[in-house]
C-alpha cells in the first residue's frame, strides 16, 4: 500500500504528477515489482488503466502503451503525458459520443470500442410491471460519496406510488444484478462508467446522478447523456419533491436509446485492437532494429559531446 504513512512528501512531483510522494516504501515496491515483472515478461503491450505514473514507467522502460480514456477533465501536465506518450486511447463510450475538445492526436489514436459491460450478451426483458406499482431500483457504490442513504428514504417518501428498492446484489453474482436490473421499471444510479455500462445493457430508463470524481468524469459523462436524451441525468443528488417527475420523465424516455451507447460487441473490439496493436508495435520495434544502422550491431550511437556551465 502506498496511502498508509504517516505523511506525504510532494506527491505530485511540482505538479508533474498524481501520486508518487518521496521516499514511500509501498510505492516503490510496487513499481519495482512491476519493472521486474517487464524485464522477464518483455511485454509486447501494457494496457494501463488510470494511473498515469504507471503508464510513464512501462514508456520508460521502453514497453508501449494503450491507456484507458477517461471523460472529464484530462488537461492537467500528468494527463497530457500520459495520453500524448500513449501509442493508442482505449475509450468505452461510442465515437458519437467522442470528447469534443481532446486533441486531434488523442482522438486519431483512440478506439472508440462503446460501452463495456459483462451483460453485453444477455436479453434484456420488457419494462413491464405487470400493472402494480412502478418499480425504482437503486444502484450505487461504496466508493467516492457512499450510498446516499438518507437521501434514499427521502425520495422514496416523496413517491410513495413508487416502488423502491436497493441494489444487494453480491459483486460476484452477474445472475443477480441482472434480475434485479430487470425488476426496475426506472434505474437510479451514479455516472460511473461500469454503472451506467450495465443499466445501458438492460436497456432501463434512468435517472444518473453524476457524484464528486477527480477531474469531473461523472459530471461530463451525466452530461453526454442528458444532452443525448439517453436518460435523465443530473449533476447532484435532488431535492426530495423532484423525485416524482423526475421519475415520470425517464420512464417516458425509456430505455431502447441505449442502443446507441452500447452495441453489445465492445470486448471483443477492444480485445481485437489490442491484440492488432500489440502485433504492430512490435513489428515496427523488430523492423526499425534491423534495418537501423546505428543499432543494428547492438552499439549505442555516437552522441555529441555536451558541456554543462
């Protein structure tokens, strides 16, 4: 671990940087557990999701780089590194919903694969309740704010003609998220990616609630929603009386928009130009050591002397 010290010397490195404070022992270990794994694996490719300090040490140690894209804000000096070093951008939402004002040299580089979700290949069923009471299904992590729990109840008191009810599904039970998925009549969730990847395959109508992230990912995402007219999307959590239209406007949008922000094959697009990117790179890396002279024989270049004053 490396949150755990006492303190924490500049962790930015003037600002170069996320995280990598001086001296911490649970940092070092993991970045040399990770260059030792590089020099006995000699990796074709590392697929870096995040960390942009782990993406600037596999490009160090001459090792080539996918990063997972991220919406929101990825403008500041660490960012830019990453993705400008980055031989190519693994993005899962669909070009259509491409980041306006990256780069033009991020968004050649980038496969926009779509939304990935592990219920890519299931059927979704029918928003029906069967005549009953309209059902509200809450999903929503540990992480970042927590589960808004008070929050919660006050909402469900403010539409008592709804239904409501919490996501309990175990992570590692995908059969059960799904029927509870299902079940809902209308989803309400935060702006993750994965959250919005899974309601996206059950094709159910949804309020998104973008929570306090790092950069505003979940903001600029609930925005790219809200704006498509995929769902009702929301840039915090609203006042107890809202909830009833709230609720009436996303089942009247449904959920067949979906289609449009997940197409059911990102894997295996993601998977296949990784596989392709990975051939590539290492081609160009074997081509250019045969046929460059000034490496061919396994010697270093002659460089020019440079003196320092």
């Amino acid at each position: 671990m490396d949150n755990e010290a006492a303190g924490f010397v500049d962790p930015t490195a003037n600002g170069t940087l996320h995280w990598a404070p001086r001296h911490n022992a649970g940092l070092r270990r993991r970045m040399a557990t990770i260059a030792t794994w590089i020099d006995e694996a000699d990796p074709d490719l590392m697929v870096v999701d995040v960390s942009v300090e782990v993406a600037a040490l596999c490009r160090l140690l001459g090792v080539p780089t996918v990063v997972v894209a991220m919406r929101g804000d990825r403008f500041d000096r660490a960012h830019r590194s990453a993705y400008d070093a980055a031989d190519a951008l693994l993005a899962s939402w669909p070009a259509e919903f491409a980041v306006f004002d990256w780069p033009i040299s991020w968004l050649r580089k980038t496969l926009h694969a779509g939304a990935i979700t592990r219920f890519a290949d299931r059927t979704p069923a029918p928003v029906d309740n069967a005549g009953g009471a309209p059902r509200v299904l809450v999903l929503w992590g540990a992480g970042g704010d927590g589960r808004p729990t008070a929050a919660i109840a006050a909402a469900a008191a403010a539409s008592p003609e709804w239904d409501w009810r919490v996501a309990n599904a175990p992570a590692d039970d995908p059969d059960a998220m799904w029927d509870q998925l299902n079940w809902a009549d209308v989803v309400v969730t935060h702006g993750g990616q994965n959250a919005v990847a899974e309601v996206a395959a059950a094709r159910r109508p949804a309020v998104i609630i973008a929570e306090s992230r790092p950069h505003s990912e979940q903001v600029e995402t609930a925005r790219a929603l809200g704006d498509a007219g995929l769902a009702v999307a929301l840039q915090g959590w609203p006042e107890p009386r809202c909830w009833p239209e709230l609720l009436e406007s996303a089942h009247a949008i449904g959920g067949a928009r979906w289609d449009r922000w997940v197409s059911g094959n990102a894997a295996a697009r993601a998977a296949a130009f990784l596989e392709t990117t990975a051939v590539a790179v290492r081609q160009d890396s074997d081509a250019a050591a045969r046929t460059d002279p000034a490496t061919a024989d396994g010697t270093e270049p002659d460089h020019p002397a440079v003196s320092v004053a």
